[in-house]
C-alpha cells in the first residue's frame, strides 16, 4: 500500500509540473487541485512512518 501511496505522489507531482508548464492559463484550478492532493498524501506517508 505504501509503494502505491508513492507512485501516486509522483504521478500527481509530475502532472502538476507538467500542467503547470504547458496549459497554466487553460487548467489552472486543476493544477492547483492535483498539487492539494498530491501534498495530502505525502503528509498521510509521513504521518504512517511515524
């Protein structure tokens, strides 16, 4: 479960920076959302190895 956790977080962060780069002015509020999950989700890692 955790190896999925992180190939999520690395699908998400990538998109984002891919979105962010190339389409910033036609999906904007999509990046934005995909960056929220994507940060969710390293702190629900964190908080799991603690």
């Amino acid at each position: 479960m955790k190896d999925i956790i992180s190939i999520i977080i690395v699908v998400l962060i990538v998109g984002w920076l891919l979105g962010f780069i190339g389409f910033s002015a036609v999906v904007g509020n999509l990046i934005h959302l995909l960056l929220v999950v994507a940060v969710i989700l390293i702190i629900l890692k964190l908080q799991n190895k603690v």
